[in-house]
C-alpha cells in the first residue's frame, strides 16, 4: 500500500515535442512543390513548469532561447581576417579585398547541443546550434520557471516559436488537441505553398525565392524567365515576407550539373569551406554601383548581387539591380540553393 501511494508522487516530468520544420510525414505534400517551411511544428507548445520539449532535427534549422530580453546569435560573422588576393577572371582586383572575411558564428558550430539534455529558466542562453553532420539526435529542454518563452532560428532571422511555461496546477492542451493543432498549422502551410509559384512581381523585377507570411518559401526564381529589350534594368530582390538568404548570380557554368565551371566552383567553396570566398558572399560591383551585365563583365561575363536578406538586424541588402548591355541569354543561379535558376533574354 506504501508503494502505490507513492507512485503519483513519482511520476516523471511530461514531454511534448517540436519538430525543427515540416514534420516527416507530412514532408512528401511539399516537396513536389519544391517549398520548405521555415516555422517549428507546433508554432507554440504549452507545458507545466519542469515539463521537457524534445526538438526534433528534421530540416536545415536551429533553436535559440536566448536570455530574457537578449537577441540571438548572428549566423555569420566576421573572422577578424580581410580579404586578400581576390581577383576576377580578368586578373583585376575585385573591390571587396581588404574587407571583412566572414564564417558561420563560431559559438553556433561549438555550442551544438544536439543529442543532449539541458535545461533552460530564462537567465542563460540555450542553443541547439547548426545542424552539421549526419544522423543529428533530439534535443531536451526542461523548462524549470514559469513564462512565455520565444525562440529563434539563427540560420533563417524571423523564424521562431514560443513555449509558453505553466504553473503545476494550471491547464494546458492534451496530446489530441497539439495533435489537431499541429494538423492545423501543416494545413495552411500546405495551402500558401500551392499559392506561391503565382507570385505577382513588379515590372522588370525577379523575386529570389518567394514567400508566404507563416515562413513559406519557395527555392525558385519568380519569374524564371524573363525577356527584356537591349539596356534595360533588372531588379533581383528578396521577397518581403522571406525569412531566407540568397544571391543571383550570373557567370559561366551551370554550378548544379557543371561542378567544376565559375559557378560550380563558387557554389562549392560557400557550401564546404569555413571561410567562403568573397566572390560569393560580397556583390561583385563597388557600393551604390550598377554594372552593366556583357559577357566581358570581370572578364567572363560574372556579376552577383552577394548574399541577400529581409533581416532588419543584418548588415545585407534586400536587392540589387543589373543593366543589360549586350543581346543573348544570360542565366543566373543562387550560390546558397545552386538549383535555383533564372534566365533572363536580352533582345
């Protein structure tokens, strides 16, 4: 009788989970339409104080709780080295030699917490840190005060959830209304995805990826074809509502299916080297210049808009524009998402 009555007292702590992006099953309805979500799935989970959430690695994202009242950790930052050396295929110095190298955040790469058990009470920064490397195990948070709790993506600024922390006696959701939830949530997602590709632009004007308000987005140039009259302007610009990064990017070689061209050597170096080179992450023209786009521009017909995004908090540009000063066909690719592809022709 002992041993029963002591049982209750017992029990452990419940857990709830989050998957760090489109839940698995629920993968397969998007990708045919080549979008991914950058939202945790549920959006927001309520616990009881000392209640764990266990987060789960199922796409390209991380989790930042930093203290309260603190921001989160930058995903790229400088590494105390400037560019050096850096030349186009002319043999003309590029502008950016002499500025900043940056990397991945080195506390995001060190700090990783995948696989392991941590808690977390508001007054210290917790972090899962970036998803490198295979077969990534779940992360447990125990929550050990009372509060609403927002986090962060570092790797997609404007992607975040909320975990909201009650007290013992206090009701939360059971697993069947999470359960309904979380089918809610997929649901819109599921309906803006199909809504994206329809994405209407501005005159002479190609979004870089587009994107719904609860972080749809679509890996794909909006229009992906354009046809233009001989010295017209082109704006590549970042959706407004994109919690991504990307770049346009014109120059010799297809970087998907032509590894060893201009392009497929730049979109290697950003995706394996800690230090990307400059050519991929700065615009390739001086600050407030245009460059007129020939198939002699830096020598071989090279012209980037650098690393773009919508971030307020960021350093980067949402847009960059390029005038067309020769006829032809000129393709562009992102160096982050090599298969994304525009061509542009110039008559």
């Amino acid at each position: 009788m002992v041993v029963l009555l002591a049982l209750p007292g017992a029990a452990q702590a419940a857990t709830k989970s989050v998957n760090m992006g489109i839940p698995p099953k629920s993968g397969k309805a998007f990708q045919p339409l080549g979008v991914d979500v950058n939202d945790f799935f549920p959006h927001g989970v309520t616990i009881h104080k000392g209640d764990k959430v266990k987060f789960l690695p199922v796409g390209f994202h991380s989790f930042d709780f930093p203290a309260r009242g603190g921001d989160m950790l930058p995903l790229i930052t400088p590494t105390g080295q400037k560019i050096a050396g850096e030349n186009d295929a002319a043999g003309t110095p590029f502008w950016f030699n002499g500025q900043d190298q940056v990397s991945f955040n080195p506390a995001l790469v060190a700090g990783a917490t995948f696989g392991k058990k941590v808690s977390y009470n508001g007054g210290k920064r917790v972090i899962s840190g970036l998803p490198l490397g295979p077969d990534l195990k779940p992360i447990t948070v125990t929550f050990k005060k009372k509060g609403k709790f927002t986090y962060f993506c570092n790797i997609h600024a404007g992607m975040k959830g909320v975990v909201s922390v009650k007290g013992k006696g206090a009701k939360v959701p059971s697993a069947k209304a999470d359960r309904k939830a979380l089918k809610r949530q997929v649901a819109t997602a599921l309906k803006t995805s199909k809504q994206l590709p329809k994405t209407a632009v501005p005159a002479n004007t190609i979004d870089v990826g587009a994107a719904g308000k609860h972080g749809e987005e679509l890996f794909a140039f909006v229009p992906d074809t354009l046809t233009v009259p001989l010295g017209t302007t082109v704006t590549f610009r970042m959706h407004p509502a994109s919690f991504d990064i990307h770049t346009a990017t014109a120059g010799p070689g297809n970087p998907e299916s032509e590894p060893n061209s201009y392009l497929g050597q730049l979109a290697k170096k950003f995706a394996e080297e800690p230090v990307p080179p400059g050519q991929a992450v700065y615009r390739s023209e001086p600050p407030a210049s245009q460059a007129t786009l020939t198939p002699a521009l830096h020598g071989n017909g090279f012209w980037n808009s650098g690393l773009m995004d919508t971030s307020t908090n960021s350093p980067l540009a949402a847009s960059d524009s390029v005038k067309f000063g020769a006829p032809g066909a000129y393709d562009f690719y992102c160096m982050v998402h090599p298969f994304m592809h525009a061509r542009i022709t110039v008559q």
